[in-house]
C-alpha cells in the first residue's frame, strides 16, 4: 500500500486497480465514504478540474461503498487475492511488491526503506523460492525490531493492525461486528495509514471461520494458477472474469508452454499460504487444499474465459484428439505435483474441481475427463507413500456428471461431489455404499426466507440418509447473498443432521 500511496501522491492519479486495491484497503481501515470522496477527490484535481473527477470518478468511490451499482459490500483484498489477479503492466502500481517487481527494483526498495545488505537478502531469498508472504513477513519483522512475529501476515489490513499495536499506537483492536465496519473519520488533506484508527477486526473480516460454525477451511487461492504456471497470462477483468490475453488457438501453440513446471518456484505462494493458514487456523478446524481437473483448465486455456458452450475446447477433442491428451496429460502432471506440495505445505485433504464435466458426453467424459482424474488420484496416493507424507482424504467434484457418478465412485476418490440437480438418494445408489457424498443445496436457496432455507436443508437431511456425507452447496457461493442466510443454513445442518442420528 505504500508503493499506491506514494505514487499517488506523486503522480496524482492511479490506475482503476490501483485505485481499487488502495480505496478497498483505506474503507477496511476506517476511511469513511464521505472521507474518501475528499481525499481521493483532493488529490485527482491536483491535475484535473474538479468537474471530471466527479463525472468520471466519484461513481466508482461511492460504488466501493456500495452506494452505487449492485450495493454490494466489497472488501478489501487479502494478500493472496493480490497476489494472483490482475498482474499489473507498464504503468500500473498495484499489485505485491513482493510478488510483482523486479529484483533490482525490490533491492532499491529495501535500501531505500534502511534494510541492510544482509537483512535485504534475507528477504530476497524468501522472494526467490516464490514465497512471497513469508517475504513481506520478514519485512515486517525486520522494519519492527521483531525476532519472530507471532502471527501469520494474510491481509494488508492486517500488517496495518499489527504495526500499529507494534509501534504502540494501539494497545488493541476496536471491533466491530464480523464482516462489518465502523466509520471511520476522513481527512481531505491526506490519509496517512499510521493516523487513521483501525476499524475493523481483522481477523473477522478475512475467515468466514469467525462467523460460522464450519466444520473446515478451504485455502483461498484459484484453479488458474495451474495454467499461469505453465507460462500462460491469466487477467481477472472486472465484469467479466478470468480472461487469456493469449489463448491456445491450436496445437501450435503449446510450444508456448512450459510443460516441465518447477511446481515450488511457479506455486510456491500458494505452499506459504497453506502454511501460515495451517499456523492461524490452530487445529480448529482441518484445512482443505484444492486444484482444478485437466479438462476444465484445458478448456479455460483454449476458450480464452468463460465459455457457456466451451464450442473452442470440445472442437479440439474431435480435430486434434492427440493434441489434446497430450495437453491433458501434461496438466495431470503438474496437478500431482501441486497437490502434493499441498500437503507437504500442511493441506489435510484435496479437492479436485472438474467444474466443466457436464459439457461432455458420456463417451468424450471417460476418454477426456475421468482417465485423468482417475491418473491424479493413483498417482497423487503413490507420491504421497513414497514421501511419507499423510495420505488425506481426496474429493471430487465433476459438476453436472450425474451419467458418470458410478465411475467416479470408483476413481479413486474418498469423497464424490454431487451438486444441486442430483437426488442424493439416487446418487448414493449410484456410487455405492463404499465412499462419502458431499453436496447438494442449490447455492440460490440462499435467496429465499431463512424459514425456506431451514425446510430445503431438511430436504436435503433426509435425501442423503444416515451414511456418510457432508454437506455443502451444490455450488459456489455468489457475492450478493446474504450472510445471514449462510448463516441459517450452516446451523441447520448442524441442528437437524443431529436429530436425524
């Protein structure tokens, strides 16, 4: 944030992300709105006239507010979210430093910021091996006279929190309630982060864990980083999603990838993220790590984003059938190694998501999709032994697959996913009395009464019987629910899974 800061005052202007990343980041530490349209306002008309700013940018401070738009309540991004999206190009400032810049630009960073050469290398080396939180941890440690933190930094909010309890400016946190937020008192004149109060609860704001009475974590991260790995750019366009500058048009194009990956160099963020989670989680509860399945990246790949047709990655499969298992091999491969460098890092159980199965038939999902998630769980069980790592857990969830459910219930898996369109009862007939089902609440369930949510989840209790299941979604999640509706739904599984023992 200070790389924003500065160049904002410098420059007197940012780019959207950066204006996004910093005003996000401002909010969660108590900038109120009317605060943030004068000091976004005061420093923009340094070389614009007033009237522009408020045609052209006000509406987007007032929207981060929700008060425009959706009236969606943002928050502000934790570091693993500005670590994966929206690499920043020629011009921009947001971003991680960490994760973003060039060595000799982060040397003369560090230097400039009074780091020794040697405490300045004892940051790189973090830099490096790609573990770029642990980086910015040793940087705080360092800049504070710390010998070991006694926390895990995941949130800018937070290294704000923590340095401001460190250097004495406060003894403890005001809270607030969970996903919510005090006012916090703006100055048109410059919104320097070490004068303005803290008002939020960190902790709260960044793990639905404080909120809810889950029974696991899931890491945050993206099934993307898998084909950014293999050498392709993956930007997260506002409106519209992921998006491939670059997408693979045919087989040509692979010649483009890395097919070898150094999975420690290219994901090592995503390891230092399960760790510190590992650390902050304190056994509370089990920490799932995840990946995508082949076919999905594959088709994320060639149609460049979402597709509803995904018309581009089904034509390879007919056009250039060795191409593609050529394609699908190589990212099984890296999936078994980002796995297990999962639970090398501490993950307790895997996830594979194969979000596209129900674009295939019956014939194009054995050939294309289960021989290779089948692949993923023999040979992810067979690393895991010959490291002596834990062998955990495994779920998949192949949405939209209700013709493939016996397959897959013999793949390997521990766990089958179902989502909202199965009938628990028949896909438990379908996969056998021999593995877990999870699922099945259809995510838009979450929009009715909270009296309507209690009989559906009642529904769902008495579909998947007494043997074993765990409930979930159907789906993600989308953003615009209310939490308060999650809410009822996780303690009625609780509740009512409960009476039916």
């Amino acid at each position: 944030m200070r790389n924003l800061h500065e160049t904002l005052r410098s420059e007197h202007h940012l780019k959207h992300f950066g204006r996004l990343q910093y005003g996000l980041f401002l909010k969660s530490i108590g900038l109120s709105l009317d605060g943030a349209l004068a000091f976004w306002r005061a420093e923009f008309t340094k070389k614009m006239d007033p009237d522009k700013f408020d045609k052209q940018y006000a509406y987007h401070v007032r929207h981060s507010y929700g008060k425009e738009g959706k009236r969606a309540n943002y928050t502000p991004y934790s570091c693993m979210k500005i670590i994966m999206s929206n690499t920043p190009t020629q011009g921009d400032h947001h971003g991680c430093p960490f994760r973003h810049w060039d060595r000799s630009h982060m040397t003369t960073m560090l230097q400039s910021h009074g780091l020794s050469s040697k405490d300045g290398q004892s940051v790189l080396e973090f830099v490096e091996s790609s573990h770029y939180q642990l980086a910015c941890q040793k940087y705080f440690e360092i800049t504070h006279k710390l010998q070991s933190a006694p926390f895990s930094l995941e949130h800018p909010s937070q290294y704000f929190a923590e340095s401001r309890r460190v250097r004495g400016g406060l003894d403890s946190m005001p809270k607030t309630e969970p996903g919510g937020m005090e006012s916090g008192q703006g100055d048109a004149s410059g919104v320097e982060c070490e004068d303005e109060s803290v008002a939020m609860d960190v902790t709260a704001e960044i793990s639905p864990l404080a909120r809810f009475d889950l029974d696991a974590a899931i890491i945050f991260s993206d099934i993307l980083v898998v084909p950014q790995a293999m050498g392709m750019t993956v930007e997260m366009v506002k409106g519209k999603g992921p998006h491939f500058p670059e997408r693979l048009d045919s087989p040509e194009d692979m010649k483009k990838l890395s097919l070898s990956v150094d999975v420690d160099k290219e994901l090592g963020y995503v390891f230092s993220a399960i760790s510190l989670t590992r650390r902050r989680l304190e056994g509370k509860v089990p920490l799932i790590g995840f990946c995508g399945a082949p076919w999905t990246l594959m088709s994320y790949m060639i149609e460049g984003g979402g597709s509803n047709t995904i018309s581009r990655a089904k034509a390879w499969l007919y056009r250039h059938k060795d191409a593609s298992h050529q394609l699908l091999q190589a990212i099984t491969d890296v999936c078994v190694e980002y796995l297990e460098g999962q639970v090398k890092a501490g993950a307790q159980a895997l996830q594979v998501f194969e979000s596209h199965a129900g674009i295939l038939g019956t014939k194009q999902f054995e050939e294309f999709s289960l021989l290779y998630l089948t692949q993923i769980a023999n040979k992810l069980r067979e690393r895991l032994q010959q490291s002596g790592l834990p062998n955990v857990p495994l779920i998949v969830f192949a949405k939209g697959a209700h013709y493939a459910l016996p397959d897959l219930g013999s793949s390997g898996y521990d766990v089958v996913g179902i989502d909202w369109t199965h009938d628990p009862s028949e896909a438990r007939r379908a996969v056998g009395g021999g593995v877990c089902l999870q699922g099945n609440l259809d995510p838009c369930a979450l929009y009715g009464s909270k009296e309507d949510i209690v009989g559906r989840v009642q529904e769902m209790v008495r579909g998947f019987g007494r043997q074993s299941w765990i409930a979930n979604l159907g789906h993600g999640i989308y953003p615009d629910m209310d939490p308060e509706h999650l809410k009822v739904f996780v303690d009625s599984v609780h509740s009512l899974s409960q009476q039916s023992v």
